[in-house]
C-alpha cells in the first residue's frame, strides 16, 4: 500500500477491544498508522489517532469494519463520495458482507497491504426523501407504526403511475440488500452480480402484492396517500424519519459507490449459501447443534463453559 493509514469503523456497542488491540500491535510493526472518528477515542489505544467522523474514510486508504453487516454498512456509507476498499471483520451473528474472523485477522492484514485482494463492487440507492440526500447499500424502508394504520403508497417508475400499496412495510433493495429485509419479506434473491431495484410490500393487503425488479436506470417514486398511517423511513436499518404521515421518497441506483475486500470470493459465497439455508431452518440454534457429529458437538459445547475461577 502506497500510503499507510487504516481507518477504523467499529460496532457501536460490542466490546471489539481484542480485534482492536490485534489491529494496533500488527500496525506497529508494520509502521501503519491508524485513525478512528473522534467518538470512539476512549475505545481505542491512544497510538489511534481520532478523526471527525467525516474524515476517516477521507483520510485513509482503506477502512476496517470491525462488528456484523451493520458496521460493514456504515463503513461503505461514509465512503460513498470517495469509495475506499473496505475489510469487514466478522464480530457479529450471521453477517452476509463481511468475510473475516478474528483469527485470520493477521494474515488479512498482510494480504491488504500487499494489494493480495480482489474488490468487490457495490452499488446503492441514492435517496431523496423529503429533499434529504441519503444513500443505502441494502435497502431503504417505509414501515407502519404498530397499532396506528398501514402504509399506504402510491408508486411511480420513471414518471409513470404504477399503482398503489397497502401493507405493513415497503422494502425498496439493491441486489446485495436482497437477503435483508426484502428477502424476510417475501422478495427473490438476486445475485449481487446483477443491476437492479427489488420494491417488495410486506403484509400487503391490497394493491401491488408482488415483488418488483426494475431497471437499474429507472427512477422510483414512492408517496405517502391521504389516510396512510404514520411511517417510519429507515435507511439501511437506521431510522431517519418516525411517524411521517405525508412525503416523497425518491431513488435511484448508483453504481460502484461502495468497494468491498475479498480474499476469497468462492469462500465467501459458500458461507452464504450455507447461512441462509439455515436461516430457513425451522430450528433453534440448539437443536440445529444436535445434528452435528458428537466430536464437533463437544468442541461447540467445551467452547461455551465458563472460565475456571
């Protein structure tokens, strides 16, 4: 790497200070220096320098997201205006975009610095809601408040009237966001490797009641109708808007907004492949245990005893 300056994102509430503490002492003897938004200083070693929040994806060459989906989102988000490739560290439960655990972390790291990496391109939505720009890697939201109505939209492609929805959520998703919440709701997966907008209702319970896949240079609308029940707006699960009863979201696709680490992509997808066929399992995590070989499951279960005092 020409330059040497790691940025940090990590989960906003997880204790990440192990991985934290594997990234300082591997910068130090690789004479890379590192950055965190100024929020998260009292979390780090002071040898990272805080940065405004801003800035930290400005200032570095690549970014690290320590924690789940959640945290590898935020990362590609706050590079949107000037994507830098992003490493995801696996601290979280499931996680469909990072790729590394803990233990590889080293070797990882080695592998970013010598450029032993492929990228993976992400697009996103660029959103206007109510004349806020905000983008969304996986998905943006329009979401009934319990006990108060429904959402009720009208939808508009590219100008032309489509027609309406009336359900308890309205899901709009890139392709990688289609295992999210579009995907929970009833909407096809769609490989990463294709271009497209995925609109899926949730509960509908009139109107439009199937999924949509549109173009990628299609223009979507979506208004809020005379009578719809309070809707909360999220972006990428964050929520940006509560109990809004009237407004315009519109979205567009953009391409090559986010860049993505991948030291190996066919492992990559065989790990998902595999997480979501047990996603629609219809077994707890403890029974699912029990179909492991009895080995294995005494490795699982010696692994979750408590530490001798």
């Amino acid at each position: 790497m020409d330059r040497s300056r790691l940025g940090l994102v990590l989960h906003p509430t997880r204790d990440v200070s192990a991985v934290v503490d594997t990234i300082v002492a591997w910068a130090a003897r690789h004479q890379i220096s590192l950055a965190v938004r100024v929020e998260d200083r009292h979390r780090v070693p002071a040898t990272v320098e805080p940065l405004p929040v801003g800035e930290v994806a400005v200032r570095s060459d690549a970014l690290i997201a320590i924690g789940g989906d959640g945290t590898m989102l935020g990362a590609l988000r706050s590079a949107v205006h000037d994507p830098k490739p992003v490493l995801g560290v696996h601290v979280g439960k499931v996680g469909f975009l990072v790729e590394v655990e803990p233990p590889e972390l080293p070797t990882a790291l080695d592998r970013l610095v010598a450029h032993d990496f492929t990228v993976e391109s992400h697009s996103c939505l660029a959103c206007d809601v109510c004349g806020d720009d905000l983008v969304a890697f996986n998905d943006i939201a329009l979401i009934r408040q319990p006990g108060s109505g429904f959402v009720s939209a009208s939808l508009a492609v590219d100008g032309q009237q489509y027609g309406y929805y009336r359900c308890d959520a309205l899901v709009v998703s890139t392709p990688t966001g289609s295992t999210a919440y579009s995907y929970a709701a009833g909407g096809p997966l769609v490989s990463p490797a294709t271009e497209a907008v995925v609109v899926t209702p949730s509960a509908p319970m009139a109107g439009i009641s199937r999924a949509l896949v549109l173009s990628p240079h299609e223009t979507v609308r979506l208004q809020l109708r005379e009578g719809s029940g309070p809707v909360a707006v999220e972006v990428d699960g964050l929520v940006i808007r509560d109990a809004a009863t009237e407004g315009v979201v519109q979205i567009r696709y953009r391409h090559d907004a986010g860049l993505v680490v991948r030291l190996d992509p066919r492992r990559y997808q065989e790990r998902n492949q595999l997480k979501l066929s047990l996603l629609d399992l219809p077994l707890l995590p403890e029974q699912l245990r029990e179909l492991l070989p009895e080995g294995l499951r005494e490795r699982f279960n010696r692994r979750e005893l408590p530490p001798p005092r």
